[in-house]
C-alpha cells in the first residue's frame, strides 16, 4: 500500500484514569466515551481537521493549521467539560489533549505514523487532566489568536524521542468561551494575513518537470513559514487543491485563506519559464505576477533560486495588498497587524506629519498585542527615524524610548528578524560597528531572503571596513528584489567606491533614477579616480548646484565608518576631483 509524507499538526488525546473508569463501571464508561467521540468528530469536522483513529480511549486528529488546531483543542476541552456536567465526580471522563507540528506518514487508507505522532502523544502524556500541551512550533504559528495564553514549560526530555521536546502548555483555560466568542468576531483581524501556496501546474509534457514544479511550492511554503507576520496553510492541505477547478476566491473561502500563491512550469527544450502570482482572494486579482526565464541546467539549483527570488519578493507585495485591502476598515475594525502596516506605511513616507502618526498607530498596535516583538522593533524604528531627520526635540529621551522598544523586541522574541535587522541600524547610528555586523548576521541567519536584510547586512559590513564582503549582499538584494532600487543601488555603489571598484560604482550609481547630490558627490569622486576629469567636473558642478554649502572637510569627518583609512579614501578621490580647497 502506498504512502505519502506530509507536513500536518498532529492531535493526540487520551482520557485520564480510563483503567479506573472501566474498573469501576464498563457500561458507563462506554456509553461516556462514544458521546467524547463525538464531539471530538463534530468539533474536529468544524476546524477543517481529519479524524484519523478513535481505538481504544485515545484520538487521533490532523489539521493544516495550526490556528485550526489551537482553536479546536481549546473548545473541544469547553465542550467535553459540558458532557461532564452531570456526571459524579467519580464518573468524570476528562481528556489530555497534545499538539506538535512535523512530518507525517499518511497511508493510503488514511492511517498515519512517524514522529509527528510520536512527539504529539508525548506532548498529551505532559498535559495537565482536562488541560493542552504544545509543541513550540505550534505555538509559534499560532501565538497571535486573541485570548490564547501559554506557559513555556521548557525543553522536555520524553520517552521515545531522540530530542528534548520544546513544550507549552495552554492556560487560563476559563477564559476559553470569551477565546471563542473573540475568535469569531475578530478572525479576519487578530492576525497576520493567511496564505496558501498551492502546487505550481506543470504545463509540459516532461513527467521530470513535475519534481521541480512541487519542489517550488514545497520551498516557498517553508520559506515563508519562518516569517512569523504570515500563517501559511501546511502543504499536505494547500496541496490537496492539484487539479482543481476552483478559482482563488472560492479556494480561499475554503481555507479561510486571505491570499493564494500559485504558479506555472514549462520547459522548451535546454529553457524552462517558471511563472508565479499572488492572488488576493477575496477580489480574486492578481496582487503581483513575476516571470522567470532559466537554462534547464541543474534542476535543484534552479529551483533555489527561484523559490528564493519569489520568497524574497513576496513578504513586501502581501504587506502592500494587506494594506491596501484594508484601508477601507475604520480604526475600531482594526487589530494589531493592521496597525502594525499603517503605521510602516507612514514611517516610509518619511514626512514628520507621517512620522507622528506611524507613533500613534504603533503604539495602538502595542496596546493591542504587546507580546509581539516586531511591534516593538519597528516602534523603535519609527522613533529613530524622528531623531534621525529632526522631528523631535529631546533626543536623548527619543534615544532612550527606542533602545526600551527594542529590549522589549528582545525579551518577547531573541528569533525575530525584524528585531535584529533594526537593531543592527540602530547600532549603525550609534557607531557601535561590530554589534551592528553581529545583529545583522543574526537578522540574515534567520531571514535569508528577505532583500531589506541583505541591504542591512551590507551596509552594516561596509561601515564596518568590509566593503568588499558586503557587495554579493548588495547586489543579491537587488536581484532578490528589483521594485524601488535607488536606496539599495546607493549602498552597493558606496561598496564598491570602498572597494576601489569605481567602474563598477559609476554603472551602480548611474543606473539611480532620481539622482540626488550625495550620488553627484560620489560620481565626481569616482570618475576622479579612473582619471576622467571631464565628466568628474560635471559632477561637482551638480554638487555645487545640488548643494551649494558642501564642505568636503565636514562630510567627510560625518562619514560613519569604523576604519578611517575608509575616510581617507573620500579625502584622497574628493582632492582629485577639486572639491577640497
């Protein structure tokens, strides 16, 4: 019999003291658990779960989402507790309920194995009577429901298993009914946007083609998995769409998804054309389309890189049609990752009108969701950015508030992203370089593909005196993510003017669509250096023009780099250029 892996949330209940119980009255404790079954079967049907085995006095479930699974454990533990309402205390049937996330072994008769279930029964084993337990993955995915609250009870070492197990466990089990009644007013809301990525067709007649069309889908899903803004439906669901004849709309209303991620493989001959969408489900449009054109000559390679293109590309369009679907709420309809993208959306506008609403609105996302640390990391940003262009008086109090933002981003998650990528800028403006590099390494190590952490990454290590380490990072994020280039086309030609790359600078610096006078002031220095006096003297003349109280002494004494051989290089290539004098 055949058998497919799968990636599920496993649920494994058992009851407490069934020996006792069925020592003490068969029948009645028979008659006690077929009602428990049920419920577990309505109530797992309910949160798009699949049943898989109620032998004996345990039950077996799976689920594509762990919000699903959450959620179905907490109101099944609300409604068994109802069943028990007229039993003797002697009589009470009450179930441990574990939940992990991992890979599976489904059967073709729908049975299951593998250490998915394995850690999920071990999981059950540590609940408390009547009580859930969960692995950290599952937290992860799911810390966000309004009314959940979670105890971490550490890395636990269980029977059976190879690895401590990293255990939480569900409490405050009575606010469950207001869990229940916050979930269905605010399920469109309380948390980051859901996305499904289903498998990419396979438009060729090469059977081969098929491996590198799942194994996309496979890549992107698990790339994005670690983005912890986003809930992506697991693989084993989204996948069970193949074929289907339904549009993104009628898909995500099955899911409850917000967005589809879905695509295209063909080959002709040596060339294979990978297409790729993000579809907003509830309009059913497509909110960005990209199209890759590659040589057939290493499958997983190319495979790579695309999914690594696409998961580069992805997390900024979905904030931008988040966002966008979103604007017509008013501000008692929002919840915290509402708040959270309007309140970047301001910070990027970089106005100081803009810039005290992103104050309010993140403060708001905060009072909301306190437990989130990118909340906190981009509060912190949004401050910096007050000091840094002087929309605010009593900066060091400004200073203080931004690093308090980014401790308490720390304390609520040392593996968030977005925590080690600002604090990697905020030790920039602080010129504290090495701790710069290690938080920005840190941001990389746990977001390789995001394009803004390989712009930080590489501004961190150019300050840092390693210009010539930071351009691979530059020029990947341009690659990752060419939309809106002039910043990151800035920061790889100040890399390779550093790195005594200056054709390389002029092609980077060149190629900037609104050119401002810091890009004249270094175009003039880099042409200075090949020797071309002509057009270095059209430069300066743009900088004179551009920005007619330049004084090179003074820029160059500003210029926060560790190394001041890097200075030296500004003050020898501006002498060649005739702006010092």
């Amino acid at each position: 019999m055949s058998a497919t892996r799968q990636l599920a949330v496993v649920l494994n209940a058992d009851v407490v003291g069934y020996t006792r119980l069925m020592g003490d009255d068969e029948v009645a404790t028979v008659a006690a658990l077929d009602t428990c079954r049920e419920t577990f079967r309505q109530t797992v049907d309910e949160h798009s779960g699949t049943l898989v085995d109620t032998a004996g006095d345990s039950v077996l479930a799976t689920f594509g989402s762990a919000i699903n699974a959450v959620k179905c454990s907490v109101i099944l533990q609300q409604r068994l507790s109802v069943v028990n309402d007229d039993a003797p205390d002697h009589r009470i049937m009450e179930f441990r309920i574990g939940l992990n996330l991992g890979d599976i072994l489904v059967k073709g008769d729908g049975t299951v194995y593998g250490d998915g279930v394995n850690v999920a029964a071990r999981l059950q084993a540590l609940a408390e009577p009547g009580g859930i337990c969960i692995s950290a993955s599952v937290r992860d995915l799911a810390k966000h429901l309004v009314g959940l609250h979670t105890r971490d009870l550490g890395k636990q070492n269980v029977k059976g298993v190879e690895y401590a197990v990293h255990a939480h466990k569900i409490v405050d089990e009575t606010e469950a009914e207001a869990f229940v009644d916050a979930a269905d007013e605010t399920e469109e809301t309380a948390w980051g946007p859901v996305i499904a990525v289903l498998p990419f067709q396979n438009l060729g007649s090469n059977e081969e083609d098929d491996y590198l069309a799942d194994g996309l889908a496979e890549d992107i899903t698990t790339e994005l998995s670690k983005i912890r803004s986003l809930m992506i439906i697991a693989r084993n669901t989204a996948f069970a769409y193949r074929g289907a004849q339904k549009t993104a709309k009628q898909i995500g209303d099955e899911l409850d998804s917000d967005f589809v991620v879905q695509g295209s493989v063909r080959r002709a001959g040596s060339r294979v054309r990978v297409t790729a969408e993000l579809v907003e489900t509830e309009s059913n449009t497509a909110a960005w389309t990209e199209r890759f054109d590659r040589e057939m000559d290493d499958m997983f390679a190319l495979q790579d890189e695309i999914a690594s293109r696409i998961t580069g590309v992805l997390p900024s369009r979905i904030e931008t049609a988040e966002l966008q679907r979103t604007q017509g709420k008013s501000p008692t309809n929002l919840a915290a990752y509402q708040y959270l993208l309007r309140a970047k959306f301001h910070h990027h506008r970089r106005t100081f009108n803009d810039n005290r609403e992103a104050q309010t609105l993140i403060a708001k996302a905060i009072e909301l969701d306190d437990s989130y640390a990118a909340n906190h990391a981009w509060q912190a940003c949004i401050l910096w950015q007050s000091v840094a262009r002087g929309y605010t008086e009593g900066s060091p109090d400004i200073l203080d508030a931004a690093m308090n933002s980014l401790d308490r981003a720390l304390q609520r998650d040392n593996d968030d992203f977005e925590t080690h990528r600002v604090l990697s800028g905020a030790n920039l403006i602080q010129r504290n370089y090495e701790r710069a590099v290690f938080h920005a390494a840190r941001a990389y190590d746990l977001n390789p593909n995001d394009p803004r952490v390989m712009s930080q990454y590489g501004d961190a290590l150019t300050a840092n005196g390693q210009a010539e380490e930071a351009i691979p990072y530059l020029e990947r994020a341009l690659q990752v993510d060419p939309y809106l280039p002039d910043h990151r086309l800035s920061y790889l030609g100040t890399a390779q003017f550093l790195a005594g790359q200056f054709s390389e600078a002029v092609i980077s610096f060149k190629k900037i669509s609104d050119l401002q006078a810091e890009h004249h002031l270094h175009l003039a220095a880099c042409h200075a250096e090949l020797g071309d006096g002509k057009h270095s003297a059209l430069q300066v003349a743009e900088v004179r023009r551009l920005f007619p109280e330049f004084v090179a002494r003074e820029y160059i004494h500003k210029l926060a780099y560790r190394l001041d051989n890097d200075r030296e290089k500004y003050r020898r290539a501006f002498a060649k250029a005739n702006l010092i004098g």
